[in-house]
C-alpha cells in the first residue's frame, strides 16, 4: 500500500522554495555582471586589438549590451 501524499504540503514547499530562488537571482546576477573582471576584460580586448589595428564591438557601433526586457518582448511580437 502507498504512503499517503500531501499536496499542500508538497505545493507550499515547491512554491516557497521557488520564492527563494526568485528572490536570491538578482543579488548573484549582479555580482556576476557588474564583477570588475568584465571591466579589465574589456580594457584588455580593446588594447589588443588596438595592437592589432582592428576596431571592436563598440567602435563599429555592432555592440548593443543588455537590453532590457520590455525591449525584447516588443520585438519578439
């Protein structure tokens, strides 16, 4: 015979444990994007292929960033 299942309880736990995602995403997607490597990085790229005489992203105007949602949601219909 099977255990006797709890919805309830199994439906709170999925959504508070859903809460606690949605809430942590934020603080690490900023530490991830505005960590100062990306800013060295850049720096890097740029004297490279000054060294090299080619142009990059930015300079040739190809290089958009993030672009916020609503943006993308309005091309996507």
């Amino acid at each position: 015979m099977p255990h006797r299942t709890r919805p309830m309880t199994a439906l709170l736990l999925f959504t508070g444990l859903n809460v606690v995602l949605v809430s942590s995403i934020t603080p690490v997607y900023d530490y991830v994007c505005f960590h100062p490597y990306w800013e060295r990085r850049i720096e890097l790229i740029a004297e490279r292929n000054a060294s090299y005489g080619t142009r990059s992203f930015h300079e040739k105007g190809l290089y958009v960033g993030l672009v916020p949602a609503s943006t993308v949601s309005s091309l996507l219909l």
